[in-house]
C-alpha cells in the first residue's frame, strides 16, 4: 500500500534523465543533481529523453519503490530549463502524470464587494 503523509515533497528533475538507471543511478541523481536526501520520504521524478516516460522514486522507510509510466500519445509537460529542480504539490504531479499541463497558473478573481 503507498502511503504518502501530507508533508511529501515531490521533487521535479529538469532537463531528461536516462531512464535505464534503477533504484540506485536515481537516488545518486537524487542526492548529487538534485541536492536532496534519497532516504528522506521524498517524491522524485525523472523524464526520458523522449518525453513519453517517467520514473517516480520514493523510499517508504523499507526500501525504494520505483514507479514507471509510459504515454501511449503525446508528452509529459515538463518545464524547458535543462537542469535544476522543480517542487510540485500533489494535485501538480496528478496532472502531469495524466498528461495535463501543470504549469499553467489559474488567476482567481475576488469579487468586490461594495455597499
């Protein structure tokens, strides 16, 4: 059962990562590009090169589980920096991985109130 607590971050790997790396070549990625602790609970996502695959690392305070999905049609949404990292909130990354753009800003209007 995953189990994720309300303070998880998910951590964004810009640019393409080689999605032949396992548990191990994405916590280095993790720890060394992203400058962030592999064993800290932490949500990481990484993009091919295609931009038609993503791999989500996360350990559970077992060991790592390694989630991988692959579109059928069309791309992730990922941001054009080639390197750095992006933190998403959960609704972000449950778009991006159903393929919608994340990134774009909503602007909520406040109604004026006058008497």
């Amino acid at each position: 059962m995953i189990g994720l607590s309300h303070d998880v971050q998910i951590w964004l790997c810009a640019g393409f990562t080689d999605l032949r790396k396992g548990f191990d070549g994405l916590a280095a990625i993790a720890q060394h590009a992203l400058h962030q602790d592999p064993y800290s609970g932490h949500l990481f996502v990484f993009r091919g090169k295609r931009g038609n695959r993503v791999k989500i690392l996360w350990w559970d305070g077992q060991g790592y589980c390694l989630f991988y999905k692959r579109l059928e049609q069309g791309r992730f949404v990922w941001p054009q920096t080639k390197q750095g990292e992006i933190s998403l909130s959960m609704a972000q990354l449950s778009m991006l991985l159903e393929g919608i753009d994340w990134r774009q800003k909503t602007i909520i209007k406040r109604p004026i109130f006058t008497s």
